[in-house]
C-alpha cells in the first residue's frame, strides 16, 4: 500500500498541521474484497492520539487494500473537533476545508455515496458530528466506542470526575461557562436532523465494559428516537484497540454494504 505523510498550511487552523494517506495500491500482498474505483474515508483519531496512530495500532494499511479505500487521517490535537474559542476551527477543518483539500490535490471521489467518516473515542463524537452536520457529504459513518453523549461528559470533566480532560480544557475550547455550544451536542443535532430529507447510515460499536456504554446507551435511544438508519453492534470488551482493530474491519463492512454478521474479520 502507498501511505504519504505531510505538513500543509490551514486557513481554518490559522497553522501549519499534519495528514496521512493510505492508498490502496496495486500489489500482491493482499487479495481485496472489493475492487474498482476506491471509496474515501476520513479516518479520525482519539483524545491525546495524533495522524498516526491509527497506522501504529491498527492493520488499517491491510484494511485498506481489503476493501479498496483512500485512507485521509487528520490531526486536530485535543480540541473535540470543535471550532475552539481560542482560535482554531477544528470542526470546520475537518467538514469542510479537508475535503476541499483532498479533492483539489488528490483527485478524490467527491460523490456523497462513495464518502464516509469514521473515528474512535473522541473520533467516533468527530465522525457523528460531521456526518449529522453535513448529511450532503457522507453517506454514512462509524463510531467506534465515541464519547457520543458529549453533554454528560462535559459535567464529568467540569466536576473532575474523569482525569484524562482538565476542566480549563474545556473552557478553552467552549468558552468560559465550558458547556459545549448546540451544534456540538450530538443529542441536539439527532433532533434537529429528524426529519432531514437526506441522511446518513449510522454505525455504532461499544463494549460493555466501556466507560462510555451508558453514553452510548443513550445516543442510540436518541438516534432511532430521531428516525436515523442506526445498525448498533457490542461486545464485552473495554476501551482499546485491540477491540477497535477488529470494530473498524466492521465499518469497512458496513459502508460496502456486506453483512456484517457473516462476512470474514481478517
């Protein structure tokens, strides 16, 4: 597989940031499942992760080729995906300005059915944000154990409850209150989008053992209150990446189409 690294100048991010590639080149290393014109997938990562880690703790190259993907992974640092208070538009970064990028410099497919976000932990929140706030550009997403009730983890960080987040954080982000704004707020969009013309598909996967389960008990409820085409899948497993190695082979799965319950996880 081709994977191409770079820095490159954002005007929303007003700095130079980071991105990584995968391609999924011609070889004979691995016999794809699906073949043609590759599908693009924004490929998001977690709270203290960075572009790379999904190629350090992932066999996302082999994914790739497997099921004929142009692999985009950001880095957005720590920001939630938001557009921050002290000046970087994270949100806006990745909905809209990557995009725009990967088309003007890589040729990418921009049709909405061949387009799908993705992210675990704090990605899983980024890929539902972006696919509820731009329905027209992803045809479905992926969240992979997501902090997907954004509201209810907010208090827990704003009453020191979870360590990896310092309120200040938060405040730097959302501004001096450090509640998130609505059009952060997932369970917000959900409603809002409940009877949007277009849509996207919706896939969620969570262990049962996770501390983000009840969150993610009640972003489902919320999600199939609002109408959304939601496929769930959980597990006993925690919050880590072993479990995310094998989710994400899932929404490869689900975003062609194929059955998730008898189709091979490699």
């Amino acid at each position: 597989m081709g994977i191409f690294s770079g820095n490159f100048y954002s005007e929303s991010l007003t700095m130079t940031t980071r991105i990584q590639v995968i391609f999924p080149d011609l070889s004979n290393d691995v016999t794809p499942v699906i073949t043609g014109t590759p599908r693009v997938l924004y490929l998001l990562h977690g709270l203290g992760g960075d572009c790379e880690e999904w190629t350090r703790f992932s066999k996302i190259e082999y994914y790739a080729k497997k099921y004929n993907f142009i692999i985009i992974m950001p880095e957005v640092q720590r920001s939630f995906y938001c557009d921050t208070s002290y000046g970087p538009r994270y949100f806006t970064y990745i909905a809209d300005e990557l995009p725009e990028i990967g088309s003007r410099w890589f040729r990418l497919d921009e049709s909405r059915e061949n387009t799908f976000i993705a992210g675990e932990s704090m990605g899983g929140y980024g890929a539902m944000k972006a696919a509820l706030s731009r329905p027209q550009r992803f045809a479905a997403a992926a969240s992979l154990s997501g902090a997907l009730d954004y509201a209810a983890l907010y208090c827990r960080i704003l009453n020191s409850e979870w360590r990896d987040m310092q309120p200040r954080e938060l405040r730097g982000i959302n501004g001096t209150v450090g509640l998130p704004e609505k059009q952060n707020d997932l369970l917000d969009l959900l409603r809002q989008t409940a009877h949007a013309p277009v849509l996207p598909r919706l896939l969620q996967l969570c262990g049962t053992e996770d501390f983000l389960y009840e969150d993610n008990q009640t972003f489902r409820k919320a999600a199939q209150e609002a109408g959304c085409d939601i496929t769930y899948l959980e597990g006993p497993v925690d919050h880590e990446w072993p479990y995310w190695d094998k989710a994400i082979q899932h929404a490869f799965q689900f975003f062609c189409g194929l059955d998730l319950h008898s189709t091979p996880i490699y």
